[in-house]
C-alpha cells in the first residue's frame, strides 16, 4: 500500500454517531463526533495542528476553535482542509487553512512566517500529521520507511525547531505530539516502521520537554489505540482485523474522536501547565494490560 492511500481524501458526510463509528467501514470526522461544549479554555491562543484536513487533526481543530482558540489547519490536502475550515467558521470559531508539507523545512519556514505575520505568535503547536505504510519489516522498501521517517518524524522534529524560537519569545507554550499506542509497546498487528516512528516521537517529546521548560514550553505527547479515521479505514473494514482491534482494549471500545481532541484540550490548555513530558494513552487501558 502506498502512503497516499493512507491519506485518503474521503470524508463521511453522513454524520454517523458515536455507535455507527463502531460499525464496519464508518469514521468519525462530523462534529456529532467531537464535544462542541464551549467554555472559552483556549481564549487568545493561536494553534497550529498539522494534518487537520481530517481524522484527528480536523476533531482537535475544531475542538480547539470551540474553546476560543484561533486555528490553522496545517496540511496538504488543500480542498479538504478549507472545508474544515469554512464547517468551523460556519459554527462557532476562527479557522484558517495554511498549506503545509511537514516533511519539507522550506514549508515550516512559511507557514510559521505567515501565522507570524498575521498573529504575531504561536501558543500551541499540535505535530498530529502522521500516515502508515502497512508493510512488514521483511518486505518494506526501504524507501517506503524514508516517507515515513519523514513525515511521522522529521515533521514533529521540524515542528518544534520551528515553534521553540516563536514560542520562547512570546513567553512559553504547549507542544503535542500525536504518537501511538505503538510508540509505547511492541504492537503485535503494527508493522515495525510504524512502531519505529512512534517511539521516536515518545522520546523527541520528554527530550524537548526537559530542554526547553526553562523557557516555558512544555511539550506532551497523546498515545491513542485505534480510532476511525481515513487512516484506519482498510483495518476496520475488514471484520477480523477490527475484531483484533477491539479484542486489545480493556474498555472494549475503539478511541472516539473526542476521546483525543479532548486530551489535547486539556494538554493545549493552561490547566495542564505543570504537565510537561508525559506521555498519556488514550487507549481504554490498552498499554496498561
Ligand atoms: N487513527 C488512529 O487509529 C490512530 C491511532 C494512533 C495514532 N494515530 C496518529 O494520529 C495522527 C492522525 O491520524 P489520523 O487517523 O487522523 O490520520 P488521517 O490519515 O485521517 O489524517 C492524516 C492527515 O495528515 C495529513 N498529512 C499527511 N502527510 C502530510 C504531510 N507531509 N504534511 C502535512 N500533512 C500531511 C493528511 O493529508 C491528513 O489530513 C497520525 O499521526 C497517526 O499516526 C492515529
């Protein structure tokens, strides 16, 4: 499978609900799925969420813009990252769509100018873009794990090189970066690259967590289990693989998008600002077993 499969353009316009998310073939990207509930957590902040067209990087966006943030959706997909945004600006909050290649350092450099130019500081970066090639370690080429090094990590890598300068200026900030279950155990129905990726991100995050406190910014990382999106699509579709899926999680449940978006409000958000380093699953127990 190649990477552009994993980052499909699909979109479920049919708004399925928390328990349809569970049925074969459904993902969750409409607000039904996120928690619109709005109390003004993020007021004044600017964030950057990387690969927020869809998937996760859409629901924390538009939690995000609920609670007063403004927000920049960071990707590729240009088409359906300004229909996330015109869907947020049409409901409750302040979206923008800045075009993002988070493996290319040329893209960060502009994408940071602009936010710069146009806010004058970052408070809240989230490395969220991530795909997976789901190839075994004996039959994947190696150029397939360069994409992969390349997005799942030399982006969050590029992201915070970019981030800590801006940040540090204005005063500190919050860094999230999207990993794994698989970034903390050997994940038996995962093909190695992708636990590789996972775990590098574990440790770029405690790393920059302990360098950079001095200057307030404190930087987490979110280990969900499976959740439906695009991403996981070509597992879920398939009744024995979901089966296995589910099998894993003590809560028995796949993680919901809001189960994340949450996570990464309170991780964005000043009630979290002696959290710094963690690494927290949002996995229904999952690495706990
Ligand atoms: N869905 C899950 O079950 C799950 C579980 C654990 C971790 N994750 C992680 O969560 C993150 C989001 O996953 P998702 O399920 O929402 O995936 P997704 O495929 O639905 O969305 C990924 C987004 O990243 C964007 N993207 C890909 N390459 C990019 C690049 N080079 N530059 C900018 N944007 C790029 C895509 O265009 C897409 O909008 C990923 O890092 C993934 O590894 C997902």
């Amino acid at each position: 499978m190649s990477s552009k499969e994993n980052v499909s353009n699909e979109k479920n316009i049919n708004g399925s609900n928390q328990s349809g998310a569970n049925q074969p073939g459904s993902y969750q990207t409409e607000s039904k799925q996120t928690d619109s509930r709005q109390s003004g957590r993020l007021e004044k902040k600017i964030a950057l969420i990387t690969g927020a067209a869809q998937g996760l990087g859409e629901a924390i966006a538009r939690r995000f813009a609920a609670e007063g943030a403004a927000v920049y959706i960071g990707d590729l997909q240009k088409d359906a990252g300004e229909r996330t945004v015109l869907s947020i600006n049409n409901e409750t909050g302040k979206a923008h769509y800045i075009n993002l290649d988070v493996t290319s350092e040329q893209s960060w450099s502009l994408a940071m100018e602009t936010i710069m130019k146009q806010e004058d500081r970052l408070d809240i970066l989230v490395n969220n873009a991530g795909i997976n090639i789901r190839e075994p370690i004996e039959t994947m080429k190696a150029e397939q794990l360069d994409a992969m090094l390349a997005v799942n990590v030399k982006g969050p890598f590029l992201g915070c090189k970019y981030a800590i300068p801006i940040m540090r200026k204005t005063g500190g900030g919050s860094i999230i970066n999207m990993s794994s279950v698989c970034g903390l155990i050997g994940h038996r129905y995962t093909p190695e690259a992708y636990t590789v990726t996972k775990g590098a991100v574990t440790l770029l995050t405690k790393t920059v967590a302990v360098r950079y406190a001095k200057d307030n910014i404190r930087c987490n990382s979110i280990h969900p289990s499976t959740a439906d999106t695009p991403l996981t699509q070509v597992i879920l579709q398939d009744p024995i693989k979901r089966q296995e899926r589910l099998g894993e999680v003590p809560l028995g449940r796949l993680a919901s998008l809001s189960d994340i978006a949450n996570t990464a409000l309170f991780l964005a958000s000043d009630e979290a600002s002696f959290i710094n380093g963690v690494a927290l699953p949002v996995d229904g127990g999952t690495t706990a077993d």
